[in-house]
C-alpha cells in the first residue's frame, strides 16, 4: 500500500459514525431505479468457493519467502507474476492481453501486459541558493528541502528562476478557483501549500469541507504547475494538513523513483519538483518581505492571486541514474455470456519492496497484508466466478498491477493503455490492504460519496448484516492512495472498501489496537508476513461481499454513475459521450 496508514495516534481516537441514487443508463437502455431495489437476481456462488481457507492458501503462496518480496525489476517479481499467471491459466480464465501482429504471427495471447518503466535515482545539489535584494539564503538539502525530477536527463537545472507563491497551485474552476489566474509562471518556480482550501477552512461548502479533493494531492500540484510551464514546484510541508511527518517525505525522496517512461522523456514535466519543510519557507517568505501567516490566510481566500516573491530567484541542480526496464502487470478475463464486450475489473496491486539490507532475522519483506490480502482476494474471487452455475452476463477481468508502492504506476499505465475500452469498464473493484482480524460489522467506503457503486455495496453489505461507514479521515486523501484512483482519474467509477474500524468480537476498540499495532510494527516492514494465528475470516467476508457486487453489475444493462459533485465525473461523460 503506497503510504497511506494513519498515524497510530489518530486510529485509538476515532469517532465512528453510521452514517442512493439510481444506476446510469447506457442510450440503449431504460432508467433504473436503486442498486438495492432494481439489482437483477444472480445465483449466490458456492459458499466454499470464498472462505478463509482458500484465503490462506493464495495469501501463504503470495507472500512466501519464495517470492522474494515481490519487487519489481527482480526475481521476486519474475516468481510472483508467474505464479498469478499460472493461477488464472489453472482457473480456466483467458489471457487479457491480444496481440494482432502484421506479419505472419497472426494473433497472440498473454497474460501479462508489459508496463515500460524508468528508475530515476536522483543526487540533488547540497544546497539551494536563494538570491534576491538582500542577504542570499542556502537551503540544506534533506534538512530544509529535498527535490527530485521526472525528467529523464543524466542532469537537470533552474538557474535564477524567479519565485513565486501560487496559493494551493489549483486551478478548479467547478469551485471558482484559480491559484494561477493573472500570473504567467513559464520559467518560474511555484511555492504551493499542502492539501486544498477546504481542508483549512470552517466552510465545509469550500471545495470538499475537510475531506481532501484530488486538487490538495501532492501529483496533482506536480500536474498543474507543469501545465503552467513552470520550471519547478516546491510544496510547504505541514505535518497537519499533510497528515504524514517530515520523515515520510525524506524516506520517499531519497529513495530511488520509479516513473512510467514517456515518448517525450519527461519533457513536459517540471524541471525540478520537491518539498520545502514550514520552517524553511517561512525563511524563504520573510526574505521577500512577506509573512507567513499572512499568506496563508490570503491563500485560503476566495478571490487569491498569485504573487512574485519579493524578486527572489532559485538555483539548484540534481544528477541522475537513469535504468530503463519493463515490468508486468498481470491480467485474465472471464468472458461474459450475453455481453462480453462490457468489462467489470477486480484489482489488487502485486508488488511490494523486496529483500532489505541483512538484519537479525528474516530481511524479506513479504507483504502479507499489504497487498497478499488483496491478490489472495482476487484469486478467491476469480475461483468464486468460475464455480459458479450461472456465468456473468458482462466480462470480468483480473488485474494485478505492478508498482503501486511507486506511485500507482501499473494502474495508471493500464488506465492509459487499457486492455478492454474504458467507455466500455463498468467498474473498477479495488482491494488493498483487508485486515486479518476476523468478521466485521461496517463496511467502510474510502472516498464516500463519490459514486453509485456505494449503492451497490450498501445492499451487498446488509446481506452480511452490516452497515456502511464513511472514511474515517476524509482529510488524508485515502481515495487518492491506491490502484482505484488510477481508474477514477480517467473516469471509471471505482470502489475501495473493507471492514476495519468495528470488530464483530472485539468492538471497535479492540480493532483499532490491532490496527495500531500493524501500524507501528509491521506495516512496510519484514514483519509483515504470514500469521498462522490470524483469523482470515473478515477477508473472506469482505471478498464475498465484493464478488456480490460484481454479480450483480455483471446481471444489469446500466452502468454507475459518479455522483454530482465529484470531480470525475466530467472525465466519464467525456469517454462514454457519443458512445
């Protein structure tokens, strides 16, 4: 799971709360009413099929020593994404990649799609020098800043590129914000805040109130700047608004980048994109004769303009590593009976970090929970669907990414290179990170909300007896962390959900101790590997209650809208309009 747990002090502090509209129609067919109401009968799968016995034997498989931690641009990525293949291929699913050569080959099949990536392993400059009317400022690198490109350059540089302070650098124009407007930034370097504006204001009618919109994630700054032509872009880190330390922006930029390769080698990217800490940008503020808090409140406006920084300018550098390689993503499909050319994804992201430096003990990091629950969820579904009497109506397709723990890359990449056209993907039905902690009550929904497909959980959900619960920390941008969001990005309604806030033993207080507990000791390290003791109950339920969901979007003719207000919903409209 690409860094996206909650501080462990936020997890015991949790209030939780309990807290529908109609499907989409295609041209072709007639309104619908509710999920819950209008949802076609399907025949319930064998019970067997999804249990936590077939849990356990496709998450011991995923996670053993011998998959090596599942890295890719490894050997362990060689085993894992093998061994899912040969799992489909033994299910009787069809390869999801077809080829049409022009040459005598004719048509070939696979079940890997290959995802083209480049590690960027970045040494940016000690310092970068500040110059402006009056005393010059040096910022340390990892201690006031750190910086990276997406550039694939063996050197990248901003000489005297004027200063700018860009508010939250979003530019929305369904909430009447333009942090841009006015200012041409071509050449110049962007200073922008964390998050989004509603995130620090009381109106909760400001964009999404607290819960963060894909405006205050840090790609999207990236995104936007570079679209302004900007040379660089530097985020104010403030550990509240980010919801993550100082720490985890320094482990992530040190680290090498994995980055989708592009035609254009990253041309079109930012020359320089990085992290300020607050103590260093309030310097930076006060050398252009501007005060911090003041800017902040300014930001934080209706009505803000950008403004030049008091004439100051930026220098720095960073030298890169460049290692060009081809990962997989691994996909097979069932094909639907009456419309195989409609397409329901179930997704789950295979890779994790490998084998670390020599420790006492065991230096491989297995990934049981993170992401072993999703891809033994995955595999149980896909069991589930060919078991079953009455095969689905649409095509279901299994996708196993690569390189979510760099940054949503094997997904974003299908989503760019889609196997089965997006304007004909119903659904993407994401699983990551399910708790190994028994049978829960809620079903909470990251991202609530934002689309007709929490209908269809809903009902699903009250089969199980249990009740659906919003994100409990809308502010950290959970939507925007895992495989699903790739999808949601281009417009195809997505659904990220699992039990994990009230355990049906335990309460809520004794999950949240179990949670803390992954958080703190076993969450993106070697120990997060398989438990005998675990009960894998919880993930079977969750796993059942998504095949559910599946059934019955493979039994309809209509397609799930994204609700009004949600920022993809333009995206949908463009790729299904006309079709």
């Amino acid at each position: 799971m690409l860094s996206r747990l909650l501080p462990a002090s936020l997890l015991l502090g949790m209030v939780l709360t309990n807290c529908q509209t109609r499907p989409a129609t295609t041209a072709a067919s007639a309104p619908a009413a509710t999920a819950e109401t209008t949802a076609a009968p399907v025949a319930a799968a064998p019970a067997e099929a999804i249990s936590a016995a077939s849990i356990s034997k496709y998450l011991q498989a995923v996670s053993s020593d011998e998959m090596l931690g599942r890295k890719p641009f490894t050997e362990g990525e060689t085993r894992s994404t093998q061994y899912l293949a040969d799992e489909f291929k033994r299910l009787g699913l069809q390869p999801g990649i077809r080829t049409v050569h022009l040459d005598y080959r004719g048509v070939t099949t696979s079940y890997f799609q290959p995802v083209p990536l480049v590690e960027i392993t970045g040494t940016p400059s000690a310092t970068l020098q500040i110059k402006g009317k009056g005393q010059p400022l040096r910022f340390e690198y990892k201690t006031d800043f750190v910086a990276f490109t997406q550039r694939e350059q063996p050197e990248v540089k901003v000489t005297n590129s004027p200063l700018v302070f860009a508010g939250y650098g979003v530019v929305a124009p369904e909430y009447g914000w333009n942090d841009y407007a006015g200012l041409d930034v071509k050449g110049k370097t962007v200073v922008v805040l964390v998050n989004d504006p509603g995130n620090a204001s009381q109106d909760s009618t400001l964009f999404k109130g607290r819960a963060m919109t894909y405006y205050g994630r840090w790609t999207y700054k990236y995104e936007e700047a570079a679209r302004h032509r900007a040379a660089g872009v530097l985020i104010v880190h403030d550990t509240k608004p980010a919801a993550y330390p100082w720490s985890v922006v320094l482990s992530g930029a040190i680290s090498p980048k994995l980055r989708a390769q592009t035609e254009n080698k990253g041309a079109d990217k930012c020359v320089l994109e990085g992290w300020l800490t607050l103590e260093a940008a309030k310097k930076l503020f006060q050398a252009a004769g501007q005060n911090y808090e003041q800017l902040y409140a300014a930001a934080n406006t209706r009505g803000f303009r950008p403004r030049l920084l008091g004439g100051l300018t930026i220098t720095g550098s960073i030298q890169n590593k460049l290692l060009r390689k081809t990962s997989r993503n691994v996909l097979a499909v069932l094909p639907g009976t009456t419309r195989p050319n409609e397409y329901i994804i179930y997704s789950a992201h295979w890779d994790h970090f490998g084998v670390g430096k020599a420790i006492a003990g065991d230096s491989i990091y297995n990934g049981a929970v993170d992401d072993g629950t999703g891809l033994a969820s995955l595999l149980s579904i896909a069991e589930a669907f060919q078991q079953a009497k009455e095969k689905p109506e649409r095509s279901i397709v299994f996708l196993a990414v690569t390189s979510e723990e760099q940054g949503l890359l094997g997904s974003a990449y299908y989503a760019q290179h889609p196997a089965f056209p997006l304007h004909k993907t119903v659904a993407d039905l994401n699983m990551d990170m399910l708790w190994p902690y028994g049978p829960m009550k809620d079903l909470t929904v990251i991202g609530y909300g934002q689309s007709e497909l929490e209908d269809y959980a809903r009902a699903a959900a009250k089969e199980q007896d249990r009740y659906l619960l919003p994100d409990q920390t809308p502010e950290t941008g959970m939507f925007y962390r895992s495989d699903h969001f790739s999808f949601a990005h281009v417009g195809v309604p997505s659904l990220y959900a699992s039990g994990g806030f009230e355990s049906r033993t335990g309460g809520k207080p004794a999950i949240a101790q179990q949670r803390q507990n992954y958080t703190t000791n076993m969450y993106h390290k070697p120990a997060d590997q398989f438990d005998p003791s675990w009960d894998l109950t919880g993930i079977a339920q969750d796993a059942q209650l998504y095949f559910r969901v599946g059934q019955r979007l493979a039994a309809e003719t209509t397609f799930p809208k994204w609700r009004a207000g949600s920022e993809f919903k333009e995206a949908r409209e463009k790729s299904m309009g006309g079709k």
